[in-house]
C-alpha cells in the first residue's frame, strides 16, 4: 500500500469518527428523556414555589437552611466603617437572620450570602454586606466550607423602601444547588 493510500485511509478514518462522535454528542443533547436517577430539566414550565414561615427550615444536598427572625432598622455599624450607615432619605434597612448548617456526611460549602435574596413585590432586592464584613456587636451570616454538624447564623442586611410592608416582604433562596424549578420563599410573618 502506497504512502498516498495510507493517507487517504487515515483521513477517511478520521474523517469518520469524528462526524460519529459530533452526531453522538448532538443525538445525546436533544434527547428530552432523563435516564434514571437523572433530574429532569427545567421544560420552562412554572417553578414549584415553597412558600415557608419563619423558622422552618429546609433540606437539601446535606444542608438545612431557614430564615429564623427579621427587623427594620434606620441605621447599621460595620467593624470596616467608623461611624452608623444611615438609611437613604425614602428607605430602611431591613435585616434578616438565617441559619445555615451541614447535616450531611461530608465537609461542604454553606449557601453565599447572596443566595438569600429579599423580592418586595416581585423585585430582587440586593444584600448590604460586602464580601467579608461585619456587623459590629451582632452575629453576622458567614458563608465558610463546615464540616458535618456546623455552620453558620447571623444577620444579613438589605436595603428597601421605608414605606415597605412586611407583608409584601418574601425571602428566597437561589442556591444553584437546589433541584431544578424548585424555589423556597420564606414570609415575613411572626
């Protein structure tokens, strides 16, 4: 067999398996049957939305999460400011204490403070506490790797409108680790 030949062959060859490996991977993608022990995707269909009270906690991938109390606050001291952070002329800070703690067997990350999102009417409101602050002289929540048994409590806080209700007021949670279409709010209900 000539060197030309062996060419034509290897280039057919490769030529080949490399079509079988794309039509392969394409078929597997369009595939809208899960296998077994596979979570179904979100089809777009409406999430299931737990609606939750305070103190009830959740479970999910070793982790038991809840809200536990809220509170409305004019002003916050962080131990990186000198002096209160007032609350902006038409708003109110609103701080929220979560608990979040490892029930699994294994060491794992706990939720980011930035799982917690506070909606009001349907708006997603943004947390306070930059990466790594502190709330002076009271329990700040912690995002940390635990291992089984510990975790982390404390306050986060938001801003929001002054005029603002807590009845209009839910927690949510955005853990990407959660089952896909499945979301847990937690109202603002004592």
């Amino acid at each position: 067999m000539g060197i030309d030949r062996k060419k034509r062959v290897l280039k057919y060859l490769v030529s080949s398996l490399s079509f079988a490996l794309i039509f392969g991977f394409a078929l597997a993608c369009v595939s809208g049957k899960p296998t077994e022990g596979e979570t179904p995707k979100n089809t777009g269909e409406q999430a299931q939305e737990t609606e939750l009270t305070l103190g009830q906690a959740v479970e999910y991938e070793g982790l038991r999460v809840s809200v536990i109390d809220y509170k409305f606050t004019s002003s916050y001291e962080t131990n990186w400011t000198e002096g209160p952070r007032e609350a902006p002329e038409g708003a109110k800070y609103l701080w929220v204490y979560v608990k979040a703690q490892n029930v699994g067997e294994d060491k794992i990350d706990l939720p980011f403070d930035t799982y917690f999102e506070v909606m009001y009417k349907a708006k997603v409101l943004p947390g306070e506490l930059g990466f790594g602050m502190t709330i002076k002289n009271e329990p700040t929540y912690q995002f940390d790797s635990v291992y089984p048994g510990y975790g982390s409590e404390g306050w986060l806080i938001y801003e929001i409108y002054k005029k603002a209700e807590s009845s209009n007021i839910k927690i949510q949670l955005s853990d990407p680790r959660l089952p896909s279409g499945v979301e847990y709010h937690w109202r603002l209900k004592k």
